[in-house]
C-alpha cells in the first residue's frame, strides 16, 4: 500500500476488486446455466464466499456484495419482482452474523484454524439460504421449493467452504483490513509501534 493512502481509498479500491470479481463469475456461472446447461438442477454461485471474506474484511460493507450477488442473477435469469425480493433479501440475511463476527474479530489468529473460516463459511451459506427459503414461503411458495433453496446449492456450499479453506492460509486475506494495515505499517516500521 501506497503511503498516503487513506483506509478509505484501500476499501475502496479492495471493495471495487471484489464487485468485479463478482460480477465476472456470476454472469459466467449464470450463462453457463441458462444457454450451456439449462436443464441443470444445480446452481454454483461465489456469492456466499464473497461474502464472508467481505464481511472478515470490512463488516458490514460485505452487504453491498450479498444484495448485488443476488440482483445480478435475477437480472441475468429475467425474474420476476418475487424473485428479486427473495434472492436480494435472502442474501442480506446473512448480515445477521455481523454480531458473532464482531465477537471472533478480537480474538487474534482465529482464522489460521481452520474451524472458524468454515463454520462462518456455513453460517453465511446458511442464514442466506434461510432467508431465501422464509422469504419465498411468504411468497406463497411452497414447502418444495422452499427446501430447494437448499438442495440446488450443494455445489455453491462445496465451492463456498473449500475457498474459505483455502483463504484462511493466504496473509491478510480473512483479516480485518484496519488491523492488517496496521500490521503491515508496523513491520514495514521493523516493528516499532
């Protein structure tokens, strides 16, 4: 990072990278499924993971990346309003964790482990999936679909905790960004605080 950056051009910059990453493998996937696989009754979506690792990153930010994820394939796909209300809404759902985040954040390392990055790699795949099914059952959807919500999504789940698997070993990157700037400022400093 430049000196003289501000935290709030990083997040800017960061919160920018992952939009576009978004976007790229969302169309990708929701293409692919529409005009290559259409009679699929899987979905994959990097939404889930995005949104954790935004959420690690900058809290409550990682919202913007849950409810785009969620207008982007109802935009793709040609929805209906429902639709856009039950994946935007469902999505956000998973803002609910920002308690438990918050709580997991002050404990130092506790992303090295292994077991928090995939329980929290759930809990987001969870809570939006949750969210998806409540909101299409007040929808008027029924108990089938409802649990559709769940069952299409076994490769987004895989998908989902095998990159928050992978990211918890890579420096910085389930980090709190404050707190990594400021580590990486104090061993540029050679440690000095």
């Amino acid at each position: 990072m430049q000196r003289g950056r501000s935290v709030e051009s990083y997040r800017a910059i960061d919160l920018s990278l992952l939009t576009f990453i978004l976007l790229v493998f969302e169309t990708v996937v929701v293409k692919a499924a529409t005009v290559w696989f259409p009679g699929q009754p899987y979905t994959v979506s990097l939404v889930p993971a995005l949104t954790a690792i935004v959420m690690v990153r900058w809290g409550p930010w990682a919202a913007i990346h849950a409810a785009l994820g969620g207008l982007l394939v109802c935009v793709l796909q040609k929805a209906s309003l429902p639709q856009y209300v039950i994946y935007t809404g469902g999505n956000l759902v998973s803002m609910a964790l920002l308690p438990v985040l918050a709580r997991w954040r002050r404990e130092e390392g506790v992303w090295r482990d292994g077991i928090h990055a995939v329980a929290f790699g759930a809990a987001v795949l969870v809570t939006m999936q949750l969210g998806r099914a409540v909101i299409s059952l007040t929808f008027g959807a029924g108990i089938s679909a409802a649990a559709g919500c769940f069952t299409t999504e076994i490769i987004t789940d895989l998908l989902t905790l095998l990159i928050l698997w992978i990211t918890r070993r890579l420096d910085g990157v389930l980090e709190d960004q404050r707190h990594y700037l400021l580590r990486i400022r104090q061993e540029e400093n050679g440690g000095v605080r």
